[in-house]
C-alpha cells in the first residue's frame, strides 16, 4: 500500500466519526432548542431534529469525500502527517462553522417563538 492510499484510510475514518460526534452532540443537545422554538411540541420537535441531523451528515461527509483527492505526491511518513493534519484541520474547521451556524439558527428562532408568544 503507497502512502496516498495510506493516507486516504485514515483520513475518512477521522472525518466520519469527528462528524458523527459533532453530529450527536447537536441532535442531543438541539432538542431542548427544538421543543421551546416548536412550543413543546415533541413531535414536530423530534422530526426537525432528525432532519437536522441528516443533512449535516450530508453536508459534511460529503465535502470530506469531495476534498478527499491528495494532489501532492506522498512520498514519506512525514508527508503523510502533514497532509493528514491539514485536511483533517480543514474538517474541524468545517464542523465548527457548522456548529456555530445552526447555534444561530436556533437563537435565532429561540428569539422569534419568545417574540411570538409575548405578542400572542
């Protein structure tokens, strides 16, 4: 096995499951999130939610697999860390912007359903 491939074996296994932390830890900790934005709304609540954490995976496993593709030429371990540490960096970069972004997204709808209920 050539370090380009060597490389591309750890990379997507990290990637994955850093998404599928960052994920869970969303799905989890949105809920409560959800349920005040939705009114306590389980139901509606849950399926958001789920919905949610659909399309991050999708959106983050899939620019990890499109930004897969290592152009340089591995030639050395030291190479390989070094590619490894600035693609695996560009993806916690990635997750961190989307985790900031949906805390937005949900302040932001927080603020709206307390607007909401003070107006109804």
């Amino acid at each position: 096995m050539n370090y380009t491939v060597a490389t591309y074996c750890i990379y997507l296994p990290i990637t994955i499951i850093l998404t599928i932390w960052v994920a869970r830890t969303i799905f989890t900790n949105g809920r409560v999130f959800l349920l005040e934005i939705f009114h306590q709304d389980t139901l509606l609540a849950d399926s958001v939610n789920k919905l949610l954490l659909v399309g991050f995976y999708l959106v983050n496993i899939g620019y990890a697999v499109y930004t897969l593709k290592v152009w340089d030429t591995i030639e050395d371990t030291q190479s390989m860390i070094e590619i490894l540490s600035q693609k695996i960096g560009w993806i916690i970069l990635v997750l961190g912007a989307m985790h900031f972004f949906n805390l937005f997204i949900f302040f932001s709808l927080r603020r709206k359903a307390h607007a909401n209920k003070v107006v109804a």
